[in-house]
C-alpha cells in the first residue's frame, strides 16, 4: 500500500504529518532546491520549537470559536438589554476579516511552494523560425526540439524536466504564433495559447534580428500582461547583426537578452537573468510555515477560504452562525488529535510502497 508504513507512524504517534510529508517530497524532489527545501522541512518538523502551519490552524480555531460563542450568545439571550446585535455581528466579522487576510497570505505562500515542488513550468513562446526550438536544445544540451528553416515545423508542445541551478523547471517548446491556413498547425497554435494561459507559470519570449513579431504573438503577449505571468524577453540571431553598426537595440522592448542559438553566445546572461526572476517571483525563504504543509493542508485551507469570504458579505446571523461551524468542522480535521480515516487514506496515497 502506498505510503503505508508513514501512515502507521503517523497514527500511532511516532511521526507527525509535516515530517511525513517532508520524507515525500525527499523522495520525489529531482533538483538541489527541491531536496535542500525537504531536508530543510524534515529538520523543521523535528524540532520541538518549529511553528508549522497546524500551530496556526490552532489559532484560527480559537478565534473563531471566540467568533461562534458571541454569536450563539446573541441567538440565544438577543433579548437581554446587554447584547447588541448588531455590534456582535461587527465585531465578529472584524474578527474573521482579520482570520481571512492571514489565510490568503499563507496560501499565496503555499501556491509558490507548490509549484516548486511539483516544477516550475516555463513556456517558450514567440513567432514561426525566430529560434524557440534552438533555444530549447541549447538549454536542455540535447535535440529536445526538430530545428528546420520552415515555419511551423513545431506544431504541437513539448515539454521536458531541467534541473536549472537548481530550480525544477519543465521548459516547454510551443508553436510559432502566427494565422496559418494549416489546420493541424490552427490547432497546435491554439493549443499552446491554451497552455501558455492556463499553465505558464512563466514565459520566455522569443524575437530575432531579422524578423518583427507576427500580430499574433504581439496580441497574445498583451493578453499574458493582465494574467500577470512572468515575463523574460529574448532577442536571438545576434549573430546576423552584431557587426552591424546600424542595429538599433531600442527598437526591442527592455529588458531583453540578446542571444545567438547557434554560436551558443549570451547564454551566461541568459540564465543569471531568468534565475533572477525566478528568484524574485518564486522564492519563499525556506518559511517553515509554507514547507511544512502537507498538500491536504493546501486544500483545506483554500476551503476554509471560500467559507469565510461568504461571511463578508452576510448580515444574518445565523448563517454567519452557521458557516463558521462549517469552517470550525473543517479546521478540527488538523486540529485534532485523531485524524478521519478518509483524510489519512488521501494523505498518504501519492506516497511510494514501502515509505
């Protein structure tokens, strides 16, 4: 049974829940970051002074029992000359509001670290034979990619696993951007948009000298703005123009890299610059809050989430009442001493057999 002997530990005391899934990322980590954050993780676990993310889900709770006796005061004894209805409520819902900010601060937290751990997909977009595929094989050192000098030799994704100074990365080859008569090239260009904006978790976009950018690639990077995804331009084929003394840099919009796929040239400033973005979008500091959680804590604390962002909006009473019970019954499956069955069977199933 997978992850049965971490399980056993687990309910039987000897291990808690964030040393357990510490072991799971150990086991499943490819990269020196990924490992460095479990070992990290299992140290911070062990210690009896580490504050994890179930110390906080503690707190929470006692707050908003706080919340549900002032309200069940109100319910049960409104008519008494010393209970305000309305200021209950008030004061409730700034407790909660107060609850709810710090949840969406933990979880922001808990997406990045999420991404790390599962690998940080990062899109290489651009038009038809600027170089996408040449870039893909230098970065992987192998032939990842078909290179040719038609357009829209690409016609489909392709993804592949790099351990890139450390960060997982899963760079991914896409179509060239442009209006085609082709229909199997139509549908591999609309399947990379799909995946750039639902998947990226960050884009390379590649330009060269000797071509603009189709509208299609302008229109759709404009689009990758309001996602809000991260961004590095690059401007390859340096090599046609680097003797050139009437190349115009300003033309590419900064900050931008200038490469040579072929010549292998510009590639250190390449990876300094896309590890400085990484760095700057994706690091979390080794917070033991965020590396101890577990993925049904994720989960749970996105719920909780939902549950409390209805109460905001809510004025009656007892359906404020009503969904911080709710949200206090999720809370004690963390809480508590004794895990449900059902909670540890999920827990533990994305584990290996025999850990």
């Amino acid at each position: 049974m997978p992850g049965e002997f971490s399980k056993r530990a687990v309910v039987n005391g000897k291990m808690t829940i964030t040393h357990a899934a510490a072991v799971n990322s150990l086991v499943n980590s490819h990269t020196s970051k990924q490992r460095n954050r479990a070992l990290n993780q299992m140290e911070s676990s062990s210690s009896t002074q580490s504050t994890d993310l179930q110390s906080l889900f503690w707190e929470w709770r006692e707050k908003l029992i706080d919340c549900q006796a002032s309200l069940e005061a109100s319910l049960n004894f409104h008519e008494d000359d010393d209970i305000n209805s309305d200021q209950v409520v008030l004061s409730v819902k700034t407790s909660i509001h107060e609850v709810l900010q710090t949840m969406k601060r933990i979880i922001k937290k808990l997406e990045v670290s999420s991404t790390i751990d599962s690998g940080i997909k990062v899109a290489i977009v651009g038009s038809p034979n600027v170089g996408k595929s040449s870039l893909m094989n230098v970065i992987t050192q192998r032939h990842t990619s078909i290179v040719s000098e038609f357009e829209g030799t690409t016609r489909d994704s392709i993804e592949t696993l790099v351990d890139f100074m450390g960060w997982p990365i899963i760079f991914v080859d896409t179509a060239g951007l442009r209006e085609s008569l082709d229909i199997i090239e139509q549908l591999g260009v609309a399947k990379s948009k799909e995946m750039v904006s639902k998947e990226a978790d960050f884009v390379v976009h590649v330009s060269s000298t000797d071509k603009a950018d189709s509208p299609e690639t302008e229109n759709f990077l404009s689009c990758l703005q309001d996602l809000s995804v991260p961004v590095l331009r690059v401007v390859n084929k340096f090599d046609l123009v680097e003797n050139d003394e009437t190349f115009d840099r300003k033309q590419y919009m900064k900050p931008y890299v200038l490469l040579s796929c072929t010549q292998e040239k510009g590639f250190d400033e390449f990876y300094n610059e896309l590890d400085r973005l990484l760095t700057e979008n994706y690091s979390v500091d080794d917070d033991s809050l965020v590396m101890n959680a577990p993925v049904a804590h994720r989960h749970l604390l996105s719920d909780c989430i939902l549950k409390l962002q209805n109460v905001e909006a809510e004025e009656d009473e007892v359906l404020i009442a009503e969904t911080l019970r709710s949200t206090l019954f999720l809370l004690s499956q963390f809480t508590e001493n004794v895990h449900s069955d059902d909670v540890l069977d999920r827990m533990f199933s994305n584990f290996c057999i025999g850990k």
